[in-house]
C-alpha cells in the first residue's frame, strides 16, 4: 500500500504523518486489495480538514472530516472510511456469494 499525506496551510510534522500512517494501517486489517491512499491535512482560519482518498479494486472512496482539532478531524475521517471500505467489502463479497448460489439453486435435468 502506497501512502501519500499532504499538508496545505500546515507544516507536516513527524508526529502528525505517523498518526494518519498508523491509523490507515488499521484499514488494511478490513480489505486487502487497497492499492493507494492520498490523504490531504489543510487549514482554513481556524477550522481543520483531513480528506483522503483511496483506491481499492473496484472503485474509489472519498471521505472528508472538519474539526477545530487536526487530531479528532483524522480520527472522524478514519472512522468515515472504516464504514466505507466494510461497505465496499461487503457488496463484493456478496455478489460472488450470490452467482454461486443462484448456480447451485437450478435444478438439474
């Protein structure tokens, strides 16, 4: 997995890139097959915006979060995305499961 953080407005810190990097980690525990994650940390007056968007087999998901703190903003982003990927994982997993059923529910001649 391929993890590029960028700040606009914001000095990106160590602390700061391995927080948003430990916390994508955990994502990974959900769904294999994600190949890239772009996350961007910007400030706007006083308000902090974390947005991310990563690249899964199968499509994309975007998630943005404000906050008045960077922290609390990556942890509602994480947990947007964490919903989204059981999401995705979940319509994948199930349309397979449902071929193989219909398959198995004709009778034979």
């Amino acid at each position: 997995m391929q993890l590029n953080v960028t700040g606009h407005h914001i000095d990106l810190t160590d602390s700061l890139h391995n927080y948003v990097e430990t916390k994508i980690e955990k994502l990974e525990r959900h769904f294999d097959n994600v190949t890239n994650v772009h996350v961007i940390l910007s400030v706007e007056k006083q308000r902090h915006k974390a947005e991310a968007t990563i690249h899964v087999a199968g499509g994309n998901i975007y998630a943005d979060s404000e906050n008045d703190d960077m922290y609390v903003a990556i942890d509602a982003l994480l947990d947007k995305l964490d919903r989204q990927i059981k999401k995705h994982k979940e319509k994948v997993t199930d349309h397979h499961r449902a071929e193989g059923s219909i398959k198995k529910q004709m009778p034979e001649e």
